[in-house]
C-alpha cells in the first residue's frame, strides 16, 4: 500500500488527484450504520439490474457518465423534465425504478386530498383530522411530501371544508417520492434524476421556510425513516477522539437529546423539537441553546457520510473529501450531495438555571417606562452572553402602543441560581427601580435534557405546522453595534420604530462566536452575532382553506423585504465589516443579496466553487442553496417566490 503524508495528502488534492488510503476507509466503514452498509458499487449495482428483471433501458440508473454534456444541461433555457414533456420517463421506466427500490416509491397524494371531490378520494372525516391537526408539526413529517410552509409549495392542495370550491393539485409536491430505508435507494433515486435529467429535492422534516423541500415535477429522497442512532463512549477517527454520537439522517433533535441524556451527555440541537438534527439543520450551521458554551451545532460534527451527486456514497471528514466536508457545515442543505448521517462529538452533562417572565404596559406601567425596562435587557447583552447565555423572547403588541415582553425561557448553561441571580442583578434591579412588576419563575436543572424538557421541549407545536400566518425572515445583529453607544442606540431606535409601528418581533440573546476554532462554511454573520431576530410580516389570518389571497401574501413579502428588513439592514449591512445578515435555514425565499446575507461574500465563493466541482450538472437545487442564482423556477404570480412551477436556466 502506498503511504502518504498528510501534507502530501493536500498535495495529491490540490493536484485533483483523489488519494484514499485504506487506512482512511477502514476508520469510517467500521461505524457505518446497517443502512449504510446497503449500498450499491458499480458491480453490485449491475448484479441488482440482473437480478430484479428490470426490462427498460438501464441507462436511466447507472453510475456512468451524464448523457448530454454540462455545457448544455446548464445552457441558458434549458430545463429539468417536466411531467408531460416527451422526455419523461414512460410508465414502463417508473415501474423498473420501482422495482429495484424494492417497492419504495410512492406517488404522490397530496396530505389534503381527502378534503376534494377532484381525486375521487373524498372523505369528510378524515379531511376533517387533516384539517384539526394542520399545526401538528408531526402530521406533516410523517407524510412523504407536507411541508411546513405551504406558501412557498404553491398552496395546492390545501385544507378546506368546501370540497368542490377549487381542486387539489400537486403544485409545487414533488410526483414521486422515495421512502428511503436505506444508502442504495438514495444513489438509485439521483443516479435516476441525474441520467433522466429530473428536478430533484430532499425532504426530511418538512420544517424549510423557503420551499426548499418542495419542488413541481420533481423526484424527492425522503429520509424521515432513516432513525438509527448510536452513541460511542470513546470514537476515534481522523481528528477526533472522544465520546460521540452517530445520528441518522431522519432523527428528530428530541430523539437525539433523549440519546444523550440516557447516556449522561449533552448533545447540539435547535429550540424546535420536530426539527430533523442531520438535514437542513447542521447543513445552516445550527443555532442552538448551548451555543454560548459550544458555538454552533455544526462546529462539533466531526464526520459525515454523503451520496454525492456522481451517485457515490462517500464520506466528508477533515481527511476524506475536505473541501465538502467543510460546504456540509454551514454551507446549505440540498446542494453538495444527501447526508446519510453525521457523526458529531457530544459534550458533558451541564446544569441549566432557566427563568420565565412576563411585563407588560399597564396601568402603572407607561409605554415610555415599559421601554426603558426592555431597553435595560438588552444593554445587558454582552455580559449575558459573555456568561454563556442563551434566551428566546417575544415582544407582542396589538396597536403599537401597548406591549408585552416574554422571556420563554432565559437559559444559562453552566449556571447556579446563584450564579444566574448574580448575573441578572443589574437588570432586575433596574425592573424594580422602574416599578415594573415582574416574577421570575427561575428553576436549577441538573441536565440540558430537563431543562430543555420543561421549556420549549413542553410545547411540541411550537412551529405550528403548516398553520403560520405571517411570512418569514429574519436578521442577525452583531456584537460591534452593542460595543459602540451610537451604533446600540441606533440599533434599539430601530428595535423600537419596529415594534411601535405595530409589528410582532421574536428573538434571542445568543453568541455561537467560534469557539470550537473550526473552519467550516458557517455564516460570518453568526461568528459576530449578539442578537438573533425572527422578522415576519403578518398575514390577515393562518394558511388554511385556502387563505389568504395572493394578494395578501403579496403584500406581506413585499412589506417584509421593502420595509421590515432594510431599516436592521442599515444598522448591520450584509457585509464582511457590517457583520450582519440573515440565518438561511430561516429566511424569506424573496430576500436580495442572499448569497452575501446567508453565507457571507468570501463564504460563498468558496462555496459556489465546491458546488460546481461536486455537482457539475447541478442535480441538486433548491431556492436560495449555492448555486440556484443560475435556475428560475417560473411559478407566474403567486405573491411570493414558490416552488410551484418548471424548473430552467436563466
Ligand atoms: C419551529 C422551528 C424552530 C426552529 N428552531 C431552530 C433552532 O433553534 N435552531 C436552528 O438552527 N434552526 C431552527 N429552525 C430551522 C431549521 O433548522 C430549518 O428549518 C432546517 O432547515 C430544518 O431541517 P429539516 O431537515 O428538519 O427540514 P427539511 O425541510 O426536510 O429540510 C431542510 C433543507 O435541508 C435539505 N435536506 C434535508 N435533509 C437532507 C439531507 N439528508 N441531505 C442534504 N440535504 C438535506 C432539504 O432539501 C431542504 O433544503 C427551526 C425551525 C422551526 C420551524
Ligand atoms: C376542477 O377540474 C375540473 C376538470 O379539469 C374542471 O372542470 C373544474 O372546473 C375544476 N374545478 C374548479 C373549482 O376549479
Ligand atoms: C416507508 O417505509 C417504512 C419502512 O422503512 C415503512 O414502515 C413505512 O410504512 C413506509 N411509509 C410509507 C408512507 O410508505
Ligand atoms: C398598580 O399599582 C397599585 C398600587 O401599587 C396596585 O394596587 C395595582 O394592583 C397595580 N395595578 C396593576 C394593573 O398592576
Ligand atoms: C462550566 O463551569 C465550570 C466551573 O465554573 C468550568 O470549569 C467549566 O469549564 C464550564 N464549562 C464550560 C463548557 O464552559
Ligand atoms: C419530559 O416531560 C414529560 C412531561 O412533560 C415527562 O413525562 C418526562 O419524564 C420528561 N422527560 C425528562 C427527561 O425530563
Ligand atoms: C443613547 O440614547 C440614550 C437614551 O435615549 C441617551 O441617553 C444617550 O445619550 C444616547 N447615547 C448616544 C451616544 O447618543
Ligand atoms: C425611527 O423612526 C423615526 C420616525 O419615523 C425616524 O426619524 C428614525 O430615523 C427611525 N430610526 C431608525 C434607526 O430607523
């Protein structure tokens, strides 16, 4: 065997050359879950072909090299097939790919089609589960298709009591999905698109804001099955060792935080329990409630195993495929290849002190009073996260003039209720100085787990399914604009003109910063961040039946992008000195600039680069992902940018 050293190693890559030892492929084979050990080469790919009778041409699945060049797969017009078109795979073409699925593929029936006459599956009582159920985020992950923000799917098929106002469509639902079980189904299905030239997605969850998940006439991987777990006490690979978990691409993050508290450790995950852990969430980086002691979930992945775009199952790690290991952390979802799992390092058992209040204007408390106490949480923002600190609020009004603050929880890892009450003292004082009455319900946790638990992990509807009434965004605020009293002031003035002028605002005191020292493709904006914003233009009601009109949506996305936006735009500009941005697992799917927003300038070069080298004949797209500015997916007027249309080259 040939040895080579580690720098000859980035040599050998940098010369294009790819260089495995054995040794590398040993290290990761051995923690290869079941479903990853089933998984096609190009002599058992043949032998399946052979064995499962399939009759049509074979062309459509293999590994080989792509029919038609890139050069006019990417030429200006040129489009993904479309249902209809002569180039759609025949029936006869569906059935082979089926069979060597095993029986894994699944036609599409949109999740409402119960409440329509139009698919001849009308069904009062079941439409009206559908319907009573529609926030149930579980409802919608346990379908091959439901998404969590219809509006960006093309609203289609939506939930209604009027079964023959309007018919359910597919709109923007993929035709096809692949209830995958295990690796081989994955490279069949975009060895598939790939060779037939499909629209392809990826739906875990379900929980994308920007119709990411989505796609008309498309092929989707749908990997919600895929829960396997294992936790190592002790794992060694190339640039780890220590205790671990290997978390499949379908387990949710309260499935994986139970896995670490019954193994006395703590894991990195979102507020939102239904969110998929693998997916979309470590491939936006991350944000998560330990981040004032561990930075972003993404910073402690260690290794990832990938089917990649040429239909090989490949692992991502600092020794085997760098440059995508590095994009798979931070740099997108759906975009370098379909994560099987993702190996990250877990961290030690840590206390959590969590404290819930509320104040309100009232009475005896005047809007100018109620300011100046919110206006004292946040000038206490740099030692709150200087101590690790963590919080999620929301600040609620109805008519610009009253208003009610709700800390749900503040979350202090690592923290003592003496040492909590130490650090909350100055603000508090100022409460009480103020008069504004408040009762903090403060309670010491020995684990992340329970605290979790007792927090967001009691309110499982937290992201109310596919029930939102507003349209999404949302942006982050530096540190810098806290340091400099002009720049806080500027700041809290826009904090303030926000909400007086009637509108909603979430957020969070949260600092991930760097502090694993990890190069990875995370967004500058989160290294810098002191302040996380959820931005939404509230809709006259929820989606449902069929409501609200284009129009409204209309309205709100343009409210959000001309006018919620650019005033914390202008506090903290989109760029490498400005520090700002937007997350991109959160954002609007209208926003311009995403690519300096969402993964900073410099970022998303480097990005663009790996994507174009990965996947040459952009198998993979989705909206906003790296790499999408060349596609438009032409929906006609649907008030906002969905997914519900042909897919083709500008
Ligand atoms: C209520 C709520 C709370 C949230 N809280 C947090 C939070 O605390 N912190 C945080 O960081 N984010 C949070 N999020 C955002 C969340 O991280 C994103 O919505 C994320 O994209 C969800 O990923 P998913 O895989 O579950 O969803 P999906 O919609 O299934 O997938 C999201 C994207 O990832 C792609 N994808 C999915 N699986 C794979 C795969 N195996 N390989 C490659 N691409 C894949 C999809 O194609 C899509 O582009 C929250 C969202 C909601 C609705
Ligand atoms: C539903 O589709 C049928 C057949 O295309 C059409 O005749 C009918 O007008 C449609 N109904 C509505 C309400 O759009
Ligand atoms: C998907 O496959 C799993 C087996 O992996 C099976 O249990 C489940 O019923 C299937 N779901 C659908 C919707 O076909
Ligand atoms: C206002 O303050 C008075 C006197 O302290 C108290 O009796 C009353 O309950 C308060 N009202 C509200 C709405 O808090
Ligand atoms: C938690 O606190 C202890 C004691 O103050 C400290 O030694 C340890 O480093 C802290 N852990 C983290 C992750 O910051
Ligand atoms: C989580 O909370 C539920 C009740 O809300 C309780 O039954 C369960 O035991 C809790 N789990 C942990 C680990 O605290
Ligand atoms: C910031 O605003 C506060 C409150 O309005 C004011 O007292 C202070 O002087 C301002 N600071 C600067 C630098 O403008
Ligand atoms: C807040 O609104 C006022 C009045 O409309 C305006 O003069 C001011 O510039 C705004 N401040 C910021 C920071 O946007």
């Amino acid at each position: 065997m040939v040895q080579v050293s580690y720098s000859q190693f980035l040599a050998l890559v940098a010369m294009g050359l790819a260089v495995y030892t054995s040794a590398h492929v040993q290290d990761t084979a051995q923690y290869l879950f079941p479903y990853e050990r089933n998984h096609l080469t190009h002599t058992s790919l043949r032998d399946l072909i052979k064995s499962s009778g399939v009759s049509t041409k074979t062309k459509f699945f293999n590994f080989d090299k792509e029919k038609g060049s890139t050069k006019e797969r990417l030429k200006s017009g040129s489009c993904k097939v479309f249902p209809g078109d002569a180039a759609w795979p025949s029936q006869a073409v569906w059935g082979d790919f089926s069979k060597l699925l095993g029986g894994a593929l699944i036609e599409t029936i949109p999740i409402a089609a119960p409440c329509y006459e139009n698919l001849g599956i009308f069904d009062r009582e079941k439409c009206a589960a559908i319907r009573e159920n529609w926030a149930d985020p579980y409802l919608h992950e346990s379908d091959p298709t439901s998404v969590f923000f219809p509006i960006y799917q093309g609203r289609s098929c939506m939930p209604t009591d009027d079964p023959t106002s309007s018919n359910c469509t597919l709109g923007g639902f993929p035709v096809y999905s692949v209830n995958v079980s295990n690796v081989q189904q994955i490279q069949l299905a975009i060895n598939f698109a790939r060779n037939a030239n499909l629209r392809l997605v990826i739906k875990n969850t379900g929980h994308d804001y920007l119709g990411k998940s989505s796609g008309a006439g498309a092929l989707s991987i749908w990997t919600h099955n895929l829960k396997d777990m294992t936790f190592y006490p002790e794992l060694t690979i190339p640039g780890y060792s220590g205790p671990a978990l290997k978390i499949g691409a379908g387990v949710t993050v309260r499935e994986m935080y139970a896995k670490a508290h019954e193994h006395g450790v703590s894991a990195l995950g979102g507020i939102c329990e239904s969110v998929g852990y693998a997916g979309g969430y470590v491939a936006g980086g991350g944000h998560t409630p330990l981040s004032g002691l561990y930075g972003m979930a993404a910073d402690h992945v260690m290794a990832l195993e990938v089917v990649t775009a040429d239909g090989r199952f490949v692992t991502a790690s600092p020794e085997e495929n760098p440059d995508l290991f590095w994009a798979l952390r931070g740099g997108g979802g759906a975009t370098y290849g379909v994560v099987t799992s993702v190996i990250t390092r877990v961290h030690p058992k840590t206390p959590v002190v969590t404290s819930q209040f509320t104040f309100s204007t009232s009475a005896n408390v005047s809007t100018e009073t109620f300011w100046e106490g919110l206006r004292s949480y946040f000038e206490h923002f740099i030692p709150f996260t200087d101590a690790g600190t963590y919080s999620w609020w929301t600040l609620m009004t109805t008519t610009g003039k009253d208003f009610t603050f709700t800390l749900d929880p503040f979350f202090a890892p690592n923290h003592t209720i003496e040492s909590f009450n130490a650090l909350v003292k100055p603000w508090f004082d100022r409460l009480t100085e103020l008069g504004i009455p408040f009762t903090p319900n403060t309670k010491f946790h020995t684990a992340f787990y329970p605290a979790y638990n007792a927090t967001w992990g009691s309110d499982p509807t937290l992201s109310s399914g596919g029930s939102v009434s507003y349209v999404p965004g949302n942006y982050i605020l530096p540190r810098k604009n806290w340091e400099s009293p002009d720049l806080f002031n500027a700041t809290f003035s826009t904090i303030y003109n926000h909400s007086t002028s009637g509108r909603l605002l979430f957020g969070y005191h949260q600092a991930p910063r760097n502090r694993a020292n990890v190069d990875n493709a995370v967004s500058p904006a989160f290294r810098h961040a002191i302040s996380f914003l959820i931005l939404s233009a509230g809709l006259p009601g929820p989606v449902v039946d069929n409501k609200p009109t284009v129009s409204q949506i209309k309205t709100a996305t343009d409210d959000l992008i001309n006018n919620i936006l650019p005033p914390f735009r202008a506090v903290a500009p989109e760029t490498e000195q400005g520090q700002g941005g937007s997350y991109l697992n959160e954002a609007n799917a209208d926003q311009p600039n995403w690519q300096a927003s969402f993964y900073g300038e410099k970022n998303y070069a480097r990005l663009l680069k790996i994507k174009n080298r990965y996947d040459p004949l952009h198998v993979f797209y989705a909206p906003t992902a790296v790499g999408s500015e060349g596609w438009e997916v032409s929906d006609g007027e649907q008030g906002a940018q969905t997914q519900n249309g042909r897919l083709c080259r500008l």
